[in-house]
C-alpha cells in the first residue's frame, strides 16, 4: 500500500543515490564522460537505470519511478540554477579546466588530477591534429573531457598573407622513445637504434636514469630530440 513511509523512502533513496552516482563520477574522472559534464552523466545513467527499471518489473507502482525520476530531475535543474548563481558550487559540481602542457613542458600533476596517461594525452593530441607535441605551447582539458590546444608561434595555421614570409617545410612523424620511464622498443625499431643510442642521446647510464622522464620523442628529419621530466 501507497502511503507517507514509502514516498520517504524513495526521496531518501533517490538522494543518496544522486549522491553516491555523483562521487563515483568525480573519481572515475573526465575521461570516462567524454563530452558530458560530471552531472549530466551521474543523471543520465540514473535516468536510464530507473527508466529500464520501471519498464520491466511490476513488483513496484508506476508512480514511484515517476517521483524518482522526478527527483533526479529536480535535483540536477537545482544544481545548474545554483551553479549559476555561485562561482563555488559551479566549480565543484562541474568542476574546472586543467591544464596538461604549459609552456611547452607537460604538466605532470596535471595528468594525475585528470587521472589520464601520457599515451592518452598523445593520442587527443593527434586528434587535434599534431602529431608532434613539441609544437604545443598549451593543451588544456576541458571539464567537458575535450582538449584545447594552442600551438607554438611558428606552427600557427599559415593564411594567405603569410605565404610569402616563411618556407613551409615538409611534415614528418615524431618517434616516441620514453614513455613515463618506460623505453619504447617500436620507437627505436622504427628507427633502428637501440638503448644504448638512447641512452647516449638522453645521457643516462642505464633504464634506471629514467624514472624521472616522462616523455622524450625524436624527429629523425630533424634530429631534434625532445626530453619531458616529471616535477
């Protein structure tokens, strides 16, 4: 029977559960939500966990699937006015921008608050379209789990009026070497060298130099190598 204990029940289960999506959400970072924001994905999922649950059991009312939907509803229009109205709260429930390459260097901490890699951060950079990370001056991680790149001066997109007042070289691929103090054997292979190469170019003595390297590339058209370090 319908009555005043069960419509608690379900506002207190609705609200813990809002809660608890929202933490798990938070500590599985940016990465796992793609282009949402941390509380569009904890209400979607919950939306459709109440949705397929309301369509395949009849052990329950229609209308206590109607409240708690109408809960996570509520609570996520709740957050988004309150989010507008105080800097704070916008921050936590949606959380801020972390910046991944400064000045050229890769942020470490950067990585570790975004909970990503080295490999990952490569990768979206290649889908903005460089392939070498030594033409980024700044790449940014939105809290919509998307990457801003800003590239160096010289690899700005070339207009019209500039065509006359550089060479434009051809591209080439850059080859990872070190990859968070591992060596990247399919690196060297592709370049033909081995460790002993390596580690003349990066003067080390041994693997064991390298736990503080974060990255290191090499551009074999150049023969420019470029070292990132752990801070």
């Amino acid at each position: 029977m319908f009555g005043i204990n069960t419509v608690y029940w379900i506002l207190i289960n609705s609200v813990s559960s809002f809660v608890f999506l929202f933490i798990i959400s938070k500590l599985l970072g940016k990465k796992q939500i793609a282009q949402l924001e941390f509380i569009d994905y904890a209400v979607g999922i919950s939306l459709g966990s109440i949705a397929a649950e309301w369509a395949f059991t009849d052990e329950q009312p229609f209308y206590h699937f109607m409240i708690a939907m109408s809960v996570y509803f509520l609570l996520a229009l709740g957050v988004a006015l309150i989010g507008r109205k105080n800097s704070f709260f916008k921050r936590l429930f949606k959380g801020k921008p972390v910046t991944l390459v400064y000045e050229g260097n890769i942020r470490y901490d950067g990585l570790a608050k975004s909970k990503i890699d080295v490999n990952d951060l490569l990768s979206m950079l290649r889908e903005n379209g460089y392939f070498d990370i030594a033409d980024v001056e700044y790449a940014i991680f939105e809290t919509s789990g998307r990457l801003s790149v800003l590239p160096k001066g010289d690899q700005k997109p070339v207009v019209m009026e500039d065509i006359d007042k550089r060479k434009i070289k051809k591209a080439s691929l850059t080859n990872v070497l070190v990859v968070d103090g591992a060596v990247s054997k399919s690196g060297l292979s592709e370049l033909n060298k081995d460790e002993a190469w390596l580690f003349k170019k990066l003067r080390v003595s041994g693997k064991r130099d390298l736990k503080n390297v974060l990255l290191a590339t090499y551009d074999d058209a150049t023969k420019k190598l470029n070292v990132h370090y752990k801070e």
